[in-house]
C-alpha cells in the first residue's frame, strides 16, 4: 500500500498466446533512490493461479525508480513440456523448449503516494507492458 512517503507495486502476468493467466512465474522486485543509486534488492515471489502476485515487498521511502523482473523461460519450459505430453501428434515441435525471452525486465520511475499496476503480457516471441490501474 503506498502511503505519502512511498509508492507502491502491483503485477499480473497474462500469457497471450492461450488467453489466460500465467501462472507460477518467479518475479523479483529491485528499488533505487536516484539514478545513480545502486539497486537494492527487496525480495520477490510468483504469480498464483489468476496471474497475479499479490504480496510483493514495500518499497522504502526514497524510491525513484523500480525494477521487475519476470523469470519467464521456467514458465516457457514447463509450459512446452506440458504441451508436448497432452499432445498425441508425432508432428515435430515448431520451436525448442526454451524460451525467447528468458526473462523481462521492466524498469520504471515511481513518485511517493502513488500506486503502480504494471501488467506484462507475454508471448513465447514478445511481451508488453503498461500502467494499469
């Protein structure tokens, strides 16, 4: 919760190439104070079933800028393996089971009191991202 000393952070991931939620997703969160400061690591979690990480840590007072970074290629790995068992095909794969984007890392400026909702939708070939609300 941002108060009016700091902001605060919210992410979902939406895998756009099934329509659903991305789920069990590792995501790091990293704050600075300047940007010549360095980063600070503040810890991190995973996406539940709806895609949503839901307990990110605080930012401190201070913070400028925020880093997320999304630990895709896991998600893509896992993902593609599931594929490959429900499939009854022997059609070879398009692609290998890695991903394209092993991760994403998304680094944007924060301004005390405010909130930030920054939704990644992913693909095995792109992503985007915005400020929600």
């Amino acid at each position: 919760m941002s108060t009016d000393t700091t902001a605060s952070v919210s992410t979902h991931i939406l895998d756009t190439s099934i329509g659903r939620p991305a789920e069990g997703v590792a995501i790091s969160l990293a704050a600075r104070a300047g940007s010549d400061a360095d980063w600070v690591a503040l810890g991190g979690s995973a996406t539940d079933a709806d895609g949503r990480c839901k307990d990110l840590p605080a930012l401190p007072e201070g913070t400028t800028h925020v880093r997320l970074d999304f630990e895709t290629e896991a998600y893509f790995v896992k993902k593609s393996a599931n594929q490959q068992a429900e499939s009854q095909q022997d059609a070879p794969a398009n692609r290998d089971s890695g991903a394209f984007f092993p991760e994403v890392a998304i680094t944007f400026a924060v301004v005390p009191g405010e909130h930030y909702h920054v939704p990644l939708l992913l693909n095995p070939f792109g992503y985007s991202v915005y400020r929600g609300s």
